[in-house]
C-alpha cells in the first residue's frame, strides 16, 4: 500500500473510533469496580514499557457531532482560539476545597500520610485531627463545612479586582467532587457541605457575567494517594496501616457505611518499581511506564475519570475544562500520566465540544491541558515562571498562587506583586490566573480583601493596557541577567521574595492595545518629575512618536523622541502606586 493511502486508512479508522453516540439527555454507564490481584511486594514489579503498549481507545459513547475522541479529529474540526479569551487576559483561581481544613498548604491530604518524611502536614494532622490510622482524610471530608463560602459576594470582588474569568476546581488529586456528581459518591452533596458547590459558583459567575472554566485534577490521584497505604515508622502506632487500607467492610456501623474506601483512595499500587518512592519524593513516579497487572482497574479508572468530567460539561455548560498534569496529556503513560495509555482526554474534549455545536450552534469554548505542545483545540498553562521570549503561537494562561494553592497561616498580601505578574504574562502575549486564598470555611482574610481592591484601583485605570492587548515586537527593556535575557519576576508562589523583588522604572514591559496604540509599564514608580526613558522608541528605531499621556493622569506630559531613546518627564503627581503606565501613539 502507498505511503499516502496507509496514512489516509489509518486517520480514517482513528476518525471513526467510538462510534457510539448518546441520545438526547442520555448519560453513560460506569461498569462495575473490577476485581483486583492479590498485592504484591512493594518495589517487586517493574512498570510496563509506554512504547510497546498500544493507546487504548476507550468504549465510552459521546454526543453525536463531527469531532471524534482523536487528536486529528480535534484538530481537524476545532475552528481556532475563541476570542474572549483574548479580551480577557486577567482572572481568578478558586482553588479551594477541603485540604484548607489542614491550613497545611499544597497537598494536605497526601502529605498528612507522611510521618516518615516528619512533614509538617502530618503533625499539624494528628494535633488538629488525631493519627491517620484512625482517623484519616475521609474524616476530614466528613467534618469539613465551608459556612462563610459565599460564591456571589466573591466573584462580584473579584470582577472588581479586574478578573474576566474565574477557574473553579472540580477535584483535587484528593477524588472528592466539589458537584452533584453522578459518578462519584465521594463529592460535596454527600459528604460535608452537604452543597453543590460548583452549581453556587457556576450560577454566580453566570449572573455578572464572568467567564468561568472547571479544573480536573484526579488524575494524578491513583499514585499521588499512595501514601494513604502505608503506616508510622516508630512510636506507639509502627506498622499500624493508614485507613486507605480499610475496606467497603469495615465501614459497617461507621459514619461512612456504604462508602467504598478504594473510591477515595484507590487501590495500593506500590509494587510497581517507582510507585512508592514517588509517595515520599517527587511531584510523579520517577519511571514511568503502564500498570500492566491492573489493566482492567486502568480502564475502570480512566473511564471513571472521564465520565465526571462529561458529566460536569453536560450539567454545568463551563466556558472551558482545565486537566492538570506535566506531559503531553492525561493517561499519556509517563510523567504525572504515568499508568495507563488510553483516549480519554479526547474522548472528554470530542464529547465537550459537539455538545457545544449542538447547544449553541458553534464551538467557543477550549480545553486547558497544561504543558501540553500546540495543539488546535488546547489551551497551555503553566504554573510561575515565565517563558523569556514571547510566545504568540497559541493562547497560553500563566498561574501562581498567593502564598499557596491551599491556605496556611502568614501569607504574603501584596497587590505590588500581582499587578507585576500580570504584566509580566500579558508583555509576552500570555494570560494570568491567580490564587486566591481562602480559610476553611470559605472567608479569605482582610488583608486579602485590601490587597484585591487595590488590584482593583489599578486595573480601572490601566486597563486598556491589559484587556485585549497583545504583545509588541519585544517584552520590555531595562535590566538583564547574566544570560542577556531581562530581568523578571521570580517563579514560585507569590510571597514576601516577590513583595521585596527589586525594579525600578527603567525595567520597562510594553502590550499593543485594541484601538493600536502602544503601552510602556513602568515596573517601579519612578519618583515624581523624574525622566523615564524608553530605549526602543528611539528616532533610529524607525518609528516617529506623536502623542504621549500618562494613564490616570491629566498632566500634560513633556516628552521628546530623539536618536537615543524617548524621553518621558514624569509628572509630580503619579495616579498609581506599584507601576505607572504611558500610552504611546
């Protein structure tokens, strides 16, 4: 057969995968739980080869529509970036759930398993809670109640910090569904809250108007809840096991009669080669490789994983879905995909976006699957840092939290740093999403609330800057490093190195504006009457300036433009404190 034709039939047999199509209104079934082998050794058993394994191609039905569960289907079919995306630039994460309880920070349900390693989760744990043998992160679940969560009075403080979108969170690597959840009995209805939390803040965001997208992290949760598995090192409780290794049977007579464990935690996976080392180090197992003596639990699972996000698209009508990971997709076979191979996030996208020709007659919604290479139909992500060129290949969101993704005490409160790293991703043709985070019971702090509204303050003024701008020909100007690229924001949670991070006005970013014009962010207020002088607008660089003002401002600006650079008399009075902003034309 001719090289053409063979790719031709084998892009059709991929277009044609799951045929099967769901009537109007009509949900898929979840198959039972599979049986499960007896354990073996921890360590004993090394992973199956990523590149031997054929992609297994789940028998999920979706909605009828032209996109089938394949990439080239996807690509093939999805009609481009939407663009409120653009126009938005600036929103919110509300990653918020029950591992606030710990006030531990990131991964308080994994991370309290953790005696061994003497994580602070873990003592904060057993003081607050009691020892994870008897009482675990079910209990956690059970007891936890968000009371002052209210989603309306957030999202209208948050549109008045500036945000055009919000990020809810589904499900954390934790598998505890923050929806009425079809699929999952572990999930806000039935346990804690007793609320659909996602319903209050999907109904909050459609009332002011707020874009909104839901987050899926449960990928991960197979290796990540290995820790649940295991038991103390020493003291009184050696070797007593955790209460993932309690069973549907030993929750007779208990709160959680009828609550299968392993649909929290899982199953033990640990004798697979690199499995338990990646419960104490690392972000995923540090080989990757399939589960190949559990494959049928690998489907269940994966399919278990897709059906609560299909389920959420059909219930909940969000703007876009979000999968966490570090590759190229979920169940990919390596990095946080480590375990199986299969097409269940094309499955989730194919059903998402036909569901969307069908309801609103175009597809305007995207799906984010961070890190992953361009893809039509794929939004990245990343989470810090920023890339030092910039990248207008395909629309990109930059994440941080405050402080942390979960809450700790003595976070760092700053609007400085907020307002810095939004300019940092929109000067290189990105998006910004930020943390926020909240107590417990679902309030965020005082100091929290000052520094939003002061978010808010500048983005009122500046704001044509940032809305719907896009990247000039270069970042910015001002300082460099060692490497030659400039100087910019530190990665990592923003906390007090960001609020002390020193620029001064010279460090300059620069966006193009909807109506064309060019805009210079001053980093670091320079002192009133001060010069800024901006180096790429020189006469030598071929570009004649005509106007200059100051956002915010009504002084009339003296300026000149000459072969070196053009110069900017900065007025006595500046109408921001953390970064000022010239309109350039």
């Amino acid at each position: 057969m001719k090289k053409s034709l063979l790719i031709a039939f084998v892009l059709l047999c991929a277009g044609s995968a799951n045929a099967q199509t769901l009537k109007e209104g009509e949900m898929p079934t979840l198959p039972p739980f599979p049986e499960i082998p007896e354990k073996k050794p921890i360590g004993s058993v090394k992973l199956a080869d990523i590149n031997t394994f054929a992609e297994v191609k789940l028998d999920i039905p979706i909605t009828e529509g032209p996109f089938k569960p394949t990439w080239e289907s996807i690509e093939a079919n999805y009609p481009g970036s939407s663009e409120w995306l653009r126009e938005a630039k600036f929103g919110f994460w509300v990653h918020f759930g029950p591992q606030a309880a710990g006030e531990s920070g990131d991964w308080y349900a994994r991370n309290l398993y953790k005696e061994q390693d003497g994580h602070e989760a873990n003592r904060n744990h057993v003081k607050r809670y009691g020892h994870p043998s008897e009482i675990g992160y079910k209990d956690v679940l059970k007891d936890w109640n968000p009371t002052k969560l209210d989603p309306e009075y957030l999202t209208k403080l948050y549109q008045k910090a500036g945000a055009r979108f919000l990020m809810i969170q589904g499900v954390h690597h934790d598998n505890y569904d923050l929806w009425n959840s079809k699929y999952h009995p572990w999930n806000s209805l039935n346990i804690g809250p007793k609320r659909d939390l996602l319903r209050e803040w999907a109904d909050a965001c459609r009332k002011y108007d707020m874009h909104y997208g839901v987050t899926f992290h449960h990928e991960y949760t197979w290796w990540w809840w290995q820790t649940a598995f295991g038991s103390d090192s020493k003291g009184d409780k050696a070797g007593v096991p955790y209460d993932g290794n309690l069973t549907l049977e030993d929750g007779k007579g208990k709160w959680w009669e009828g609550y299968d464990p392993r649909l929290l935690y899982g199953i033990d996976l640990r004798e697979y080669e690199s499995v338990d080392a990646c419960a104490h180090t690392g972000w995923s197992p540090p080989k990757d490789g399939i589960f190949w003596r559990h494959l049928d639990y690998c489907k269940w699972y994966a399919t278990q994983w897709t059906l609560r996000m299909m389920d959420v698209v059909a219930n909940y009508d969000p703007d876009f879905i979000y999968t966490d990971g570090t590759k190229q997709g979920p169940f990919c076979g390596n990095g946080t995909g480590t375990g199986y191979k299969c097409n269940a996030m094309q499955t989730v996208m194919a059903d998402y976006y036909n569901r969307q020709l069908k309801k609103k007659g175009k597809v305007d919604a995207f799906s984010i699957i961070k890190f992953r290479d361009t893809t039509n139909g794929a939004v990245n992500t990343a989470e810090f840092d920023f890339p030092d060129t910039i990248n207008a290949v395909q629309p990109w969101i930059r994440e941080a939290p405050v402080g942390d993704w979960f809450y700790a005490p003595g976070f760092t409160y700053d609007s400085g740093s907020m307002i810095r790293f939004v300019i940092e991703a929109i000067s290189r043709d990105g998006n910004a999403a930020l943390n926020i985070p909240m107590l417990p019971d679902g309030s965020i702090e005082d100091a929290c609330v000052t520094m939003l509204e002061e978010v808010g303050e500048w983005m009122s003024i500046n704001g044509e800057a940032v809305y719907g701008s896009k990247a000039w020909k270069k970042i910015g100007e001002g300082e460099t490093t060692k490497k030659g690229t400039l100087k910019k924001l530190p990665g990592g949670k923003l906390g007090e190195n960001h609020k002390n991070f020193k620029f001064n006005a010279q460090d300059i970013r620069f966006t193009v504006g909807k109506n064309g014009s060019l805009y210079a962010f001053c980093m670091a207020l320079p002192n009133g009457g001060d010069a800024v002088k901006v180096y790429s607008l020189a006469k030598s660089e071929g570009k004649k300036v005509k106007s200059v003002k100051l956002l915010g401002s009504k002084a009339k600006l003296k300026w000149k433009q000459t072969n070196e650079c053009l110069t900017i008399e900065c007025p006595t009075s500046l109408p921001c404190k953390t970064s000022i902003v010239f309109k350039i034309d």
